[in-house]
C-alpha cells in the first residue's frame, strides 16, 4: 500500500478524501487523515478500511515529523501560512508535496532544494488558483499550437449561492471564507491591462467599476478587478499580451450595495472600534455617521449615501438587520471588519440544505493569419449538500488527482510550481469532465477594447 498523508480536514477536503478513498483498492492506498479535530478528520473517511485518523498539531515538531516521515506524500489542506512547516519536513524526509495554496515567497525558497532531492511541490491546484490555471493554459496553448498570438486575455471567478438556494435581496451567501469577502481588495489598487495601457482601480472605486457576464442558463453576473491581474502574466508566457484582466464574480446589484459599506469605512481591518463589546448593530452603524440631536440612524445613513427611502439599496440593509438595537457585537477591541463580518454572518450563514455554486469565465483574444478571433469559456459546477459542496469539489478533485499523478510518476517535473504544464493539466481535466466539471467553449466576435473597464 501506498500511503497519502493529509493534514487538514476542514470544508474542502471531503471530495479529496473520498476520491481517495475510491481509488484505494484499485490504487493500493491507505490514506491518513491528521487533524487538531480528531473527530472531524473521522467524519470524513468513517469506518473505511484503507484509511486512519490520526491527531495532528502542524506545530508538534515531533507528531507532525513521524506521520510525514511514514509518507510516500503528504497533501497539506491547512491554511496557506502553515504549509512551510509541512514543506521543510517534505524536504528533509524527501517526500512529494500538494497543496490548492498560492505559492508564497518561503515556499519558492524550497524550490532548489526540492529540484535537488527529484521532488515535486505542486501548489495552486484548487480552483481559484488551480482550475483557472488549468483551463486556461489549456486553451492559450492549442491557440499557439496553430499558430495564434494571444492578445487578450481575461478570467472571472466566483464562489456563490446555487439558484435554487438564492432567496435573499444581495444574491449571495458566505461558501468559503467570510473574512476573505469582508476585506477583498484592500491593501493597493487593483492593477490591470487594456488595450497596452496599465490601469489602476482604487480601493473606494473598486465596487463602482464592474463588467458584465452572461452565462447561459444561469443568467448575468457582475464581476470586479482583482487586486493584481498581471500576477501571472510571465507564468503564462502573456508578456506581449495587450489586455490582462482578473476578476471576481458576483450576481448583479451585489457590487453597488457593498459599496455602501466601504464608503462608510466598515470593511476597514486597520484599527479596533472601543468597547466594541457592548455595542449593539445600531451602535455600530451610527459610529460611522454625523452626530444629530434629531435625526435617526436611519435617516442620517440615508442622507449620507443619499439612498432614497425606496432604494433597493435600502431594502437590502434592512434584510441584514443591522440597525437592531438589541443585537449586539460581543466581540472585544473588534475591527469594523470583524464586526460587519459578524453581522453578515446572521443573514448570509449557509442554510442547511442550502448548495453553493462555483462560476468560472475565461475570454481570450487571439490573433491568427492577420485576423482576429475570440473565444469565451464557462463553466458553472453546483455542490450536492454542506459537505460535498461545489467548492470542496472543484478544490479537492484537482488536488486529489494531482497526487494520484505524482504517486503514478505521471507527473514527474520536480520543483515548486503550478499547474501550468500539459503533463499536469491534460489528464486533470480529462478526468474531471467524468465528475461533471467542464468548460462550454463559444466562439465570439472579438470586440478587443471594452469601455466598461474603465
């Protein structure tokens, strides 16, 4: 038996761990699951006889040393800034590595090392990082196979509420991280390309410049300008690329109304809000407006945003709840981010028998024999329940098959990386159009400049 180390069982390993699970007959696998939560690492592979939970603190030098050291690879499904610990016991005990994380600067360090020793540190292979990659350096490179030059090119994620589950005014629900949606795009402008010229979105416009999507059968999206869009621009060859943009995707409205609160200074993460723990929502909402000895909280947010009182904009804060005097905070020296998280969370908490939605769109530009073509790209996966959700789908089949590939030496280019390479991609994607994640291709007119960038 082959034996798979995998640290980490949180919400998107459950289709990691039972792809896994599947194969291990046929793979001779024995799979072991290593999690703080013994009894969550349990759930996921029940009573299955190729496979063991074990208690795991990734900062018990010596637990954490052994159960590496007794791998043929380790898949490290924590979160991002714990994996370097994982990736130098990898190294030491020469053991492959996988991981859906952004590759950060410490784990590139290992990159020499890991080519010295013949191992493969697979990173980005998740969905947003990962299946874009994928996907993407698919397309761009059968457009060079024929001779084409890629012109533009521009890619659209969103983690979101299946329809049959969307019944709130903002479209919209927490399916991964809260924290992540409550400060997106903070900490620099949003920096692109279009038509040759860099632009720059800031922070308090980010929410105001939106493009439109449509995808057949699941209607229009809205999408905003990711922090940084030319992040991968050497990675996929794209350095004379004329326009680079990307983005996350919402339901239209979802942008406007969020940038109420940014306006307002409520996604700020910088600095604590005092006594935040005796503050109800109302007391939280009216810090950030004008003192009046008449008016209501209500009345001065109005007059502040100039929502008129019959503004679907009005209506979907009052859905939140936040000016309820008898909610409270409860949380001590809390940034407003924390707090409006906090907030969200009542309303946008997945319900029981809620489904999630992962939507993905790719338009690439290209030209070809003096001509000018253009393919767009969608794909739109839709989970069963709160466990296999779409999200842990399109994260943990990529990362499962991307071990499977490396234990059969399918994969065998050592080194940090992402999955970029035909040998990584090509059978990824095969196999994942059997679990029902696959791209719908449409050529297009090239339209080339769009105004809506800018």
């Amino acid at each position: 038996m082959r034996n798979i180390l995998v640290i980490g069982s949180g919400k998107s390993a459950s289709y990691l761990i039972k792809y896994l699970l599947d194969k291990s007959e046929s793979e001779q696998l024995y799979i072991t699951v290593g999690d703080l939560s013994l009894s969550s690492a349990k759930k996921l592979i029940g009573n299955h006889p190729n496979a063991n939970a074990i208690p795991l603190d990734v900062f018990d030098k010596n637990s954490r040393s052994e159960a590496i050291e007794s791998a043929d690879i380790v898949v490290s499904m924590l979160p991002a800034r714990f994996h370097i610990e994982v990736a130098k016991d990898c190294i030491a005990f020469g053991k492959h590595m996988v991981t859906a994380s952004y590759v950060s600067e410490q784990m590139q360090g290992l990159n020499n090392a890991a080519k010295n020793k013949g191992l493969i540190f697979m990173n980005e292979i998740g969905v947003d990082p990962g299946l874009d990659h994928m996907s993407a350096m698919q397309v761009i490179d059968r457009i060079r196979d024929k001779g084409g030059k890629i012109v533009l090119f521009e890619s659209f994620t969103g983690g979101l509420i299946a329809p049959e589950s969307d019944n709130n005014l903002w479209n919209y629900k927490f399916t991964w991280n809260p924290r992540n949606v409550v400060v997106a795009g903070q900490g620099g402008a949003a920096k692109f390309l279009q038509e040759g010229t860099y632009k720059y979105i800031p922070y308090n416009r980010l929410f105001r410049r939106t493009e439109f999507l449509e995808i057949e059968g699941f209607g229009r999206f809205e999408a905003y300008a990711n922090r940084d869009s030319l992040k991968y621009q050497n990675d996929y060859d794209l350095n004379d690329v004329q326009t680079l943009y990307r983005g996350t995707m919402r339901r239209v409205g979802f942008s406007r109304a969020w940038n109420m609160f940014v306006i307002l200074g409520m996604t700020n993460d910088d600095y604590a809000i005092d006594d935040s723990e005796n503050m109800s929502y109302r007391d939280f909402v009216n810090a950030f407006l004008p003192y009046s000895p008449t008016d209501s909280v209500e009345l001065k947010f109005r007059h502040a945003l100039k929502i008129d009182q019959d503004d679907i904009m009005w209506d979907k804060l009052e859905e939140l709840d936040i000016f309820s005097a008898t909610k409270m905070v409860e949380l001590k020296k809390a940034t407003p981010a924390q707090i409006l998280q906090k907030i969200l969370m009542d309303s946008w908490t997945l319900s029981k028998d809620d489904k999630d939605m992962i939507v993905m769109y790719h338009k690439f530009g290209y030209e070809l024999k003096g001509k000018h073509y253009q393919i767009d790209a969608t794909m739109v996966t839709i989970g069963e329940d709160q466990t296999y959700t779409a999200m842990a789908k399109t994260v943990g089949l990529p990362v499962a098959m991307a071990t499977l590939g490396i234990l059969n030496e399918k994969i065998v280019t050592p080194g940090v990386q992402i999955p970029l390479s035909r040998e990584v991609y090509e059978p990824i994607l095969k196999e994942l159009e059997d679990y029902g994640i696959h791209f719908k291709e449409t050529e297009v007119p090239y339209l080339g400049y769009n105004p809506l960038h800018i």
